[in-house]
C-alpha cells in the first residue's frame, strides 16, 4: 500500500473529553489521502477506553509509556509520519472539512519552496458553541511569522524541510508550535490561506490559556530570541516590532467588534449632549 500523501499529527495527554471530536473532524475530512498519527504521552484520564473504539486503520496509535513532555512527543510523530506533507492538530481542536484539501492543494502546485502552509482560524469556548475569527495582524510578510501571531491553523509543513532544521527543541515546555515555524520559515516560502480551517479551543486546562498564558509568552519570546540569533537579528529591535504590531492590530481587533461598535452607538449621542449643555454653561 502507498504511503498516505499527509499525516495528521496529535500529542495526546489527558485529552479524552475533546479528543473523540478532534478525530472525528479528520474522519470527516472531504480530502481521503491522510493518516493519522496519534501519541498517548502516559494519559491517566480515559484516552484509553477512546483508543480502543478506534476501528480505522488509518489512525495509528503510539505511546511512550511515561510522560515524556510535548516536546519530545510532537517531535517522535513526524519521526512516525509517513506523509509527505505534516500537520499538528491539537487533541482539544478540531479542523474544517476542507482543511486537508485546501492545504494539500497548495502543496500540491508544484512549488518545492513551500515549507510551511497555514490559515485562518476560529477561536472558541468550550462547546465550541460561540466562535470568532481570529485577529489578523497587518504585518509585512517577511516579518509576520516572527512578529506576529503564530500560525496556529492549521500549520502544515513540508517533512522534508523539517528535516533540514535541527528539529523541536525538546528542551521547551511550551511555545513548541512556535519554535517549530519559525525554523520551518527559514526553510523556505510560507503562505497563509484566507479562509479559516481550523477550530481553537480556549478552555481551562489549555496549556497558553489562563494562568498559563504567562508563561507561554515567555516561552514565545525564548523561541523568538534564538530566532533572531539565527538570523542575524537584534533581540531589542524585534521585541519594538512586536509591540508595536500587536498593540495596533488588537486595537483595530476591539473597535472592530460587536460590542465596541454598540458602545459607541449608545454613549456618541450621550457625550455629544454633555459638551453642548456644557458650553451652554460657559455662554452664560
């Protein structure tokens, strides 16, 4: 049997809850060329009843044995894949049906300098029930991947061309996904796809939500400064970009939503009153 032409790469660990609708979204994928590799990093939550209702052979399920950190498990999935091309859905997320087809396609174009191919995408709560587009920084291209948001969605990458960088680093705890496409970005041309493929959960236990987003953005920032150190960038020069990129674009975001526009509404009349009756007072 032919190698699949892209494998869906997930680092499981005590995912259960969300894990069966992340598969489900790959099962339902309008594209049928995939395998999906899957790594149980030492669950102790219900994964393992999941697993074993699995009756698809194109899902291939690993374990480590013991938690060995998601790191060193995100890097032994694309040692497994056989795909050509790879991609990392996270086990709390899901993909749009046509995710696989749209990136697989642009691949697919003939342009071996591709490394890294990824989207728009949704972020959502739980239920996954209320969802918005993610903001779109307006970053000159060269710069979007390091200065930007990170690729979330769907991140999908050449397996040749990880292979040309010196890998994940498997001394991260977190920002891995970050580490990853900034290498990938040295390798070669990205493209962004306009449409939104992919479903972010924001929950509790999310390990860039929450209490934990602190640390993410350090984490983030370690992989941004070997970055620079890689490409002959000044580590205070970059940290100005990023200010002040996202300060403007998460301003733009905010009076670009429902309720800042509704807001707005309501309280331009009222304040359009209070400078009248005010300079009324200052007549007399």
């Amino acid at each position: 049997m032919a190698n699949p032409l892209f494998s869906v790469l997930i680092a499981n660990y005590n995912n259960g809850l969300f894990l069966e609708e992340a598969l489900g979204s790959v099962l339902d994928q309008t594209y049928s060329n995939w395998e999906v590799i899957l790594i149980d990093d030492g669950s102790t939550d219900h994964s393992n009843v999941l697993y074993k209702n699995i009756n698809n052979k194109k899902v291939k399920i690993f374990y480590n044995g013991k938690n060995k950190g998601i790191a060193y498990t995100k890097h032994r999935c694309i040692e497994l894949a056989k795909g050509k091309y790879c991609g990392f859905l996270d086990p709390d997320d899901r993909l749009t049906p046509d995710a696989l087809e749209k990136v697989v396609a642009i691949f697919e174009k003939g342009l071996p300098s591709v490394s890294l191919v990824y989207s728009n995408f949704y972020v959502c709560r739980d239920t996954m029930a209320k969802c918005y587009t993610a903001p779109i920084y307006d970053i000159p291209v060269k710069l979007n991947l390091l200065v930007g948001l990170k690729p979330d969605a769907f991140s999908a990458f050449r397996k040749r061309s990880y292979f040309e960088t010196t890998g994940i680093d498997q001394k991260l705890e977190k920002a891995i996904d970050r580490d990853l496409v900034l290498k990938l970005e040295e390798q070669g041309d990205t493209i962004k796809i306009d449409d939104c493929l992919y479903y972010y959960r924001f929950h509790e236990k999310a390990t860039s939500n929450y209490q934990n987003a602190f640390k993410a953005e350090y984490w983030a920032w370690k992989c941004r400064y070997a970055a620079c150190k890689r490409r002959g960038l000044k580590e205070e020069d970059v940290y100005c970009l990023v200010k002040k990129y996202t300060n403007a674009s998460q301003k733009k975001h905010l009076e670009n939503s429902i309720d800042f526009r509704l807001g707005k509404f309501i309280l331009t009349p009222a304040r359009w009153l209070k400078r009248f009756f005010k300079s009324c007072s200052i007549l007399q």
